[in-house]
C-alpha cells in the first residue's frame, strides 16, 4: 500500500515515536496520577494547539523555508474570536473568516515576498510577524474580549479521553497525510524541497507551490489560533508568541528536515505531542517546573543526535 | 557620473547611511524640530547593548550561521551578574569574569556543535537557547536577586563631555572588529569561509576553528551587550533579553549582510540598528506606542532587505 519514497519519510519519524513511547511507559510506571484519565484528557487537550501549528510549519519546512509568522497568526486568530463572536452567529462566522483570511493574506506576503522578491523566508517572515504582532496590539492592547460560550464549550466538548479540538487536530493530520503522499500537490511539495532547480527542470510550477505552501501555513495557524481562542476564553495579542519556535522544534524532533524535502507530517504529529508532554510529566513527577525548558532544549538536543548519527552511518 | 559608478559597484553600504539621514530628517521633522543633537546622543547609548549584540549576530551571519541564543545569553549574563555582584563594586571582577566565561562556552559549544558535527545552525542555536534560559531558571528559581554597583552602571549611564560613555564603547568595539575583518588574515578567511565553506577548506584553512571563533565572538559581544543592559537598568530582571534575539537579526540584515554569508559586514550594522531605535523612539515621541514599532520594524525589514535582494540581482 505504501510505496518505496512513503516509508523512507516515514522511517524519519520512527525514532520520534520511540522516544514518545519510552516517556509515556516510563512516567506511568513511575506516577500513578500520570496514568488517571482526567490527565491523559488534560495532556490530550493541551497538545491540540501546538499539534495544529506544527502541521503548519512541517508544510513550510518541507519545501526548505521556514515560518516564524505562526506566532502573531495565532495571536490575531484569538483577537478575532474574542472581539467579535459572542454578538451571535453571524459574528462567529465573520470572526472566523476574517482570521483566516488574514492568515491566508499573511501566508500570501510570505510566499510572494521569497519568491518575487528572494527575501530569505526566515526574514520575510520575521518581518510579517512584527507587522501582524503591531496590528494584534492595535486591536487589543491587553488579553480581553469574549469568546462566543457555545462556541468555546463544542470545541472543548469530550468524547472520552478526546475533546473536539483534538480530534480536528488528528482529521487535519489525516488530510494532510494524504495531500502530502498521495496527490501531485504533495508530490511537487517533496520535488521543491529536494531543489528547486531540478523540479523546475521537471515541470513542477515551482513558484506556485512555494506560494501555496505559505498560505497554507497561514490558514491552519489560524485554525490553531481559533482552538487555542475557545481554550483560554479571552483574545491575547501575546499569546502565540512561543509557538514559532515550539513549532519548528516539535517538526524536527519528529524526524522533519530543515532543509526541505525529508520527513513526514506524521512526525511532526509524535514531536508536537513529547513537546507539550514534558510539562506535564515534570509537573507529575514532582520536579521543580523550572526544569522544562531546559528539557525541552535537551530532548531537541538528543533527537538531533540521533538523526546526525543515523545519517553518517547511511552515508558511511 | 564616475562617483555613481564608484558607489554602484563598491561594497560599502551607501543605501542604509542614506536611509539612516532620512529617518533622522523624518525624526526632526516629526518633532517640529525640537530635537538636539543631544537627544540623538542619548538615543544612541540606549541603543548601545543592541548594537554591540548585533555586531555578533553580524559576525555569525558572515560565517553562514545564525545565532538564536543572543536573547537567552543576554538575560543570563544580567541575572549572574547582579547575583554575583549583590550591588559591591569589590564583587565586579568576580562576576563580570564568571559572566564572560559562561558565554564564551556557550559560544565554543554552538560553534563545536555547528562546525565539528554539521548541524543546522538554527537548530542548535535554538536548542542553546532553551537550555541556557532553562539554566537560568534553575539558576534563580524564579526569583530574580541582585543589582549592579553604583560605580559600574556609569558604562551606561555616564557621559564623557558631550559624548555617552555607551556610545564611545560601541563604536571602540565596533573599530576594532572593522579593522581585525578589513585589515587581518583572519578577517578574510572569516569572509571566504562564509562565501565557500569548501572553498576555504581547500585552500587550507582551519574552517573549522573559523566557524568556531565566531560564535565565541558573537556570545561574548552578547555578553558585553548584558552587561551594559545590566548597567542601564541596574538591577536583576528575568528575561530582559528576549527581544535581541530577532531584533539583532533585523539590525544586521537591514545593514546589508546577506543570509547565505560572506557578504556584508559591521560598517552596515551600524546604521542598521541606529534606524531601528530612532524609528522606535521617534514612534513613542508620536504617540503611537508598542503596536507601531512592531509595524515600523515589519515594513522597514522587509523593504530594506527587498531592496538588498533586488541590487544583488541588478548587479
């Protein structure tokens, strides 16, 4: 079912699910309250946000470019919520358009700036990233607003250990597995990653994907932005700042190169989970919360080592 | 006509020093003139620790590297500082020393890391980022202790006639650093190794120890950066260095260094980060606050380099 290039990516995320199997059998051996439902629930509605914006950032990774703008879409996706959507329906569904639209519209400034005008991606999108964050304080200059009740209270509606968000998380995995591995899109996606040069010789309209690849960025960051509104309530012009970062480390522990053209969204899926797990686990054991970051920067550390090491021994 | 040609073909950055006198004409016009020379001096000593971290971001730039960890380094050196120096001006060799050492070994470990392995740059970095603020973190338990001496804080605060003693720092380092890259062998293997790794590997060059001396450099301008910012605020605050990190990526990119290394260099930097603070005070002068400057820097990064991109092509 799988073909030949299917498995190679997958194989890149194999280690990542390896090192998320170890913690979670290790921590329940070790902490029984790890192992109650109403964490794993918590654990499971804590990962949604971060899960949806690695898709995001793996689908600009993978065509060698980076997103660092996820973070003021996030944002701007809670302001929007927050400030219009409890005036009724009409006010959801134009809060929701209208944060899509902007990360649509940002992800197109992306697109156009590295392709038309061969702006590094890492400065076009720190650039859109400050103007975006400058709008967002604008609008709000402190967390306020409300968000829409019913609206928050379906997309924290359970279904057993499952909320609704994370269950728009996994759909959005699984449509984008499939983009990825199974039309031309996610063909051309791989071909640009792997060079440029060599897909444009090939006849992959490779501007036009490029281009694609960072609208779509933008609009699931602002599906994440939108999740994230409905779990804390209130719109925050700050809020999504950490997740640029938390994003590219969660894709590249899960096996997805900087590079472009290696790698597998269902990585970033398994390195979005053991990036917000290790909070939890540290508050579970009983250790100092200080050490987060630091683990944080260790886990990032380790899985580098192991694709370094993997790679010399292929290449040996 | 030949001064045109001179200008088109010579690597000096004339477009940053020509947008640096425009923002300063905006800047005089925007405050119906009641700006000094003076006030523009001060600007400058508060621009003091961000220009002397990007001359380091500038550096590891030229290399082909970036450095994420700026912002991480900065906060360290001010919490370990003013913890050592609990206010004493004994406690000053101690605790600049200790400072200075923790980032020199960061820089060496970022610069190991990227050079000896061939990682990517930004993961590494990144990575440092975390563990440094994790340290420190652990380091103060929360709690930020300590404040800077009386006597120290005069390297941010004082003035040597009409001159700020800040200003008169970065612009020392900044000469030094210009002559060490324009005038040694080592400044331009510097440049040949970010222009060609390969190429200078080939030529027998330690690229290597290159790469390495780099981020070294780069950690500890970012130190000296803290120290100042300590200086400036006088006492322990946790996290005053976020902002450095993409701030000095901006000011240095701005200025004209390319992202691919090799090309560019500190005389950019300079004006690079001087546009960025002016526009940054002159939109609090104004009234429009933080949202503005975020604004401000967006636009004014993306056109600059936009512009830099597009003269590389004609060229």
């Amino acid at each position: 079912m799988l073909n030949g290039s299917v498995r190679k990516h997958l194989k890149k995320a194999v280690p990542s699910y390896v090192i998320l199997a170890v913690i979670i059998i290790v921590v329940s051996i070790v902490s029984p309250s790890f192992r109650k439902a109403g964490n794993i629930r918590n654990i499971i509605a804590q990962c949604a946000v971060l899960a949806i914006v690695s898709i995001a950032q793996t689908n600009v990774l993978l065509i060698g470019g980076i997103d660092m703008s996820v973070s003021s879409v996030i944002s701007f996706g809670t302001i929007a919520v927050a400030l219009y959507s409890s005036t009724g329906g009409m006010g959801l569904a134009g809060a929701l358009l209208l944060a899509l639209a902007v990360g649509a519209v940002t992800g197109l400034i992306n697109g156009i700036g590295v392709v038309r005008f061969r702006i590094p991606p890492m400065i076009i999108t720190i650039s859109t990233q400050a103007l975006l964050k400058g709008i967002c304080l604008v609008l709000m200059p402190k967390s306020g607003g409300k968000v829409n009740a019913d609206f928050a209270s379906f997309l924290k509606a359970r279904f057993g250990v499952m909320n609704v968000s994370a269950i728009i998380a996994l759909v959005l995995y699984a449509v984008f597995f499939v983009i990825y591995h199974r039309t031309q899109f996610g063909r051309r996606i791989y071909a640009v990653g792997n060079g440029e040069v060599y897909a444009a010789q090939s006849g992959v309209p490779v501007r036009r994907t490029i281009i694609s690849t960072y609208v779509i960025s933008g609009l699931i960051s602002a599906v994440a932005g939108i999740v994230l509104a409905a779990r804390i309530s209130t719109g925050n012009p700050l809020v999504g700042d950490s997740y640029a970062m938390n994003s590219v480390a969660s894709a590249v522990v899960g096996g997805v190169s900087m590079v472009g053209g290696v790698g597998t969204v269902l990585g970033a899926l398994s390195g979005s989970i053991i990036m917000s797990l290790i909070n939890n686990v540290i508050n579970n054991m009983d250790i100092s919360p200080y050490y987060q970051y630091i683990t944080r920067g260790l886990v990032l550390v380790v899985s580098l080592l192991i694709f370094q090491l993997r790679g010399r021994r292929k290449a040996g | 006509m030949k001064i045109k040609e001179k200008m088109r073909y010579s690597s000096f950055p004339f477009g940053v020093y020509f947008l640096l006198i425009a923002v300063i004409i905006a800047f005089f016009i925007a405050t119906q003139g009641t700006i000094s020379p003076s006030h523009l001096l001060n600007i400058m000593r508060q621009a003091s620790p961000l220009g002397i971290a990007a001359m380091g971001q500038t550096l590891v730039l030229l290399v082909g590297g970036i450095d994420l960890s700026v912002g991480a380094t900065i906060s360290m050196v001010n919490l370990v500082t003013a913890s050592l120096m609990m206010g004493k001006m004994e406690n000053l060799f101690g605790s600049v020393l200790v400072s200075l050492l923790l980032c020199a070994a960061i820089g060496f470990l970022n610069g190991y890391i990227i050079a000896h392995f061939k990682m990517q740059p930004f993961l590494v970095t990144m990575a440092m980022s975390m563990i440094v603020e994790g340290g420190y973190y652990i380091y103060t338990k929360g709690i930020a202790k300590g404040s800077i001496a009386a006597d120290f804080r005069i390297i941010s605060e004082g003035w040597l006639g009409p001159l700020p003693i800040a200003g008169l720092i970065w612009v020392g380092i900044w000469a030094a650093l210009s002559f060490v890259l324009h005038r040694s062998t080592y400044g331009h293997r510097l440049y040949i190794t970010g222009g060609n790794q390969a190429a200078s590997r080939l030529s027998g060059f330690r690229s290597e120890g290159l790469v390495i001396s780099a981020y070294v450099l780069c950690s500890l301008l970012a130190g000296i950066a803290g120290l100042m910012l300590s200086a400036y605020i006088g006492t322990a605050s946790t996290g005053i260095g976020a902002d450095y990190t993409l701030n000095s990526i901006a000011a240095t990119v701005v200025g004209g260094t390319a992202f691919s290394g090799g090309i560019g260099g500190l005389e950019g930097t300079f004006p690079g980060v001087l546009i960025t603070v002016i526009l940054q005070s002159m939109m609090t002068i104004i009234g429009i606050s933080e949202a503005g400057k975020f604004i401000v820097q967006g636009v004014v990064i993306a056109t600059m380099v936009a512009i830099n991109q597009m003269r590389k092509k004609r060229r």
